[in-house]
C-alpha cells in the first residue's frame, strides 16, 4: 500500500458536527490536543457542488494545521478513499454525551 492514507474526522465545534477528511493525524505536543494537517477536498473540476463542502473549504482556507480538542473529538477513521466533507446541526434531540465544558468560571455547587 504505498499510497497516503486518508483520514475521516468527525468532531463537535460550536453545536455543529464537522465531517473532514485529511492526510496526517497525530496526537498534538500540547496536553489534550489532536493535530490534523493537509485537508482534502473535493476537486474543483467536478460540475455540481456541494455547498456544505464549499462551506468547509472556505472555512479552512488558509490552514495549515487545526488542533483539536481531545474531548471533542467523535471518531477518526482510516479510509480508502476520500469522501464528501460536511457539516450537520446538532438539535437539543440529539441528546449527544459530550465532556463538560466550562464557558466561564465553573460553579462551585451553590444554588
């Protein structure tokens, strides 16, 4: 198997799940954190175009590494081929577990 494997990432950011797919993943020198580098994306020589696609490539124009959290990481997968990038909303129904987050100072239990 002398080709690069790709990489399918899905990950919480912002009530939204992120489907990306990549070339390289490793587990990041910063405590907690998840390097993904080199995202792959459709061909621009295709006729249609998928707009949640584009969406993800303008959002990740420009980057050469993302660094994502361990906790909001849902699943890496080595695939044979890449797939179609996309990003989906999570509903209060959803009812996904996810690790606590603290958006500002965590409370101490008083009421």
């Amino acid at each position: 198997m002398s080709e690069q494997p790709f990489y399918k990432v899905i990950f919480y950011n912002q009530n939204q799940v992120y489907e990306v797919y990549a070339r390289a993943i490793y587990q990041s020198e910063m405590y907690g954190f998840i390097e993904v580098e080199e995202f792959v994306f459709g061909e621009r020589s295709q006729l249609l175009v998928d707009p949640g696609e584009e969406k993800l490539k303008n959002e990740f124009a420009g980057v050469k590494r993302s660094y994502l959290p361990m906790q909001a990481i849902i699943r890496i997968d080595e695939v044979e081929q890449q797939g179609i990038g996309k990003v989906s909303e999570i509903s209060a129904a959803d009812k996904i577990a996810q690790f606590p987050s603290f958006p500002g100072k965590p409370s101490n239990g008083d009421s």
